[in-house]
C-alpha cells in the first residue's frame, strides 16, 4: 500500500486537474490498487445540491458564506465517502479539497487564512490529505482552454482575471504552510509530462 492514501488534486481553472485524476486512478488501478475517485465541492447528494447554490451564476455570495457552504460540503463528503473508503481501504484520490478553500476564499476571497483553517479544521474533523498536488498554471492560460472546452462560464469562473490571478497565488502559499504535505508543478506541459510527474511525486513505479 503506498504512503499516500488520500492524494488532492487542485488548481486554477483550466489547469487540467479532472484529466490528471482519471489518469492517476486508471495508474493505480493498473497497479492493482482498490481506488475512489470524488470530487468537490460535491460528491455526495446533499454536496451535489451545495455545489449547485455555489456555482449559480450571477448570484450573489459573500466569501465567508462562500467558505462556510464549502465546508459544509466537505463535512459530508468526508463522512458519507472518505473516511468510509479510506476504512475500507481505498486509496481516495479527490479533484479538489482544502487547499482550494485556502486559495478562493481564504485568499482571492480576502477571508484571510486564520478564518480558512478554523472553518476548515471544523469541516474535515482531523482529516487531512496525504498529499496534496497543485497543478500552477497562469490563470489566463486556464481561462482560455475552458472557453474552448464549455459552453458558459459558472458564478466563480465568472469572477475577473485579477481574483483568478490571487487564487493563483492563494494556492501557492497553501502550499509553503503545509510544507511537505503539499507539491506544486508545472501544468503548462503536456498532459503526459504532468501525469509522468504526478506519478514521481507520489513515488508510484
Ligand atoms: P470544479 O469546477 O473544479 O469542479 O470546481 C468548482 C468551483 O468551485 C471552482 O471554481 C473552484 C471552486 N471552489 C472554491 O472556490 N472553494 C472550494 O473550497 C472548492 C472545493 C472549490
């Protein structure tokens, strides 16, 4: 069993992050792996409603709300779906999780971090990932590939280039607080580059 049970991907829009969950859990499952894959904010019934209050476009939504709703997806989620696979003993690989709440709210947002970890800690009830990767992309880039890829902007992606560019930076001193816990890379490369690494990161042969 790898060291990595519950692995994070996350990221600015458009940085790939859905692609390189599929590809990582197709990796592991190749190896023999038992794995759930899930996503946030969402992943379970009552998740999937908060999503869609969130995502709503053009309504109105404060950040501390904005990171209370998130949270409260999350409290779910981990209770109906990641600590029940984890016991059972999946590998959990989940398309966004705290460090998003970190860079959105806690920093593009202005909530600030010290409100982002008490929310948090309250909402994940001790868990944390085992690894958390953030695929850095500059957020025009981003921007861009999902206008070819969709068909409408949702409320958050609607938000202007200059929030985009915090959330950016928001998740890159996630990253410097949790230290080892979290690995920023490269996703302007190519979809193969970034798995190849995301498979490095992990230590997964
Ligand atoms: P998705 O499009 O990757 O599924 O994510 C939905 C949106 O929710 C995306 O714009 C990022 C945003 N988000 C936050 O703002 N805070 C959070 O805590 C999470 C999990 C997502």
């Amino acid at each position: 069993m790898p060291s990595n049970r519950f692995i994070v991907l996350d990221g600015v829009e458009g940085c790939g992050k859905s692609t390189q969950v599929r590809l990582l859990a197709e990796a592991l499952t190749d190896r023999g792996y038992q794995v759930v894959t899930t996503h946030e904010p969402g992943g379970t019934p009552a998740g999937e409603r908060i999503r869609q209050v969130l995502l709503e476009p053009g309504l109105a939504i404060n950040a501390l709300t904005e990171a209370l709703l998130f949270c409260a997806s999350r409290a779910e989620h981990i209770a109906q779906v990641i600590r029940p696979a984890l016991s059972d003993g999946n590998i959990v690989v989940c398309d966004r999780f705290s460090a998003a709440t970190a860079a959105y709210q806690g920093y593009a947002g202005g909530l600030g971090f010290d409100t982002f970890w008490e929310l948090d800690r309250l909402a994940a009830d001790g868990l944390q990932p085992d690894m958390t990767i953030i695929l850095d992309l500059d957020p025009q880039v981003g921007r861009q590939r999902k206008i070819e890829e969709s068909d409408g902007a949702d409320r958050i992606e609607q938000k202007s280039i200059e929030y985009h560019r915090r959330v950016r930076e928001g998740f890159l001193q996630y990253a410097q607080r949790v230290g080892s816990a979290a690995v920023v890379i490269d996703a302007a490369r190519s979809i193969e580059d970034i798995h190849a690494h995301i498979l490095q990161v992990l230590g997964i042969e």
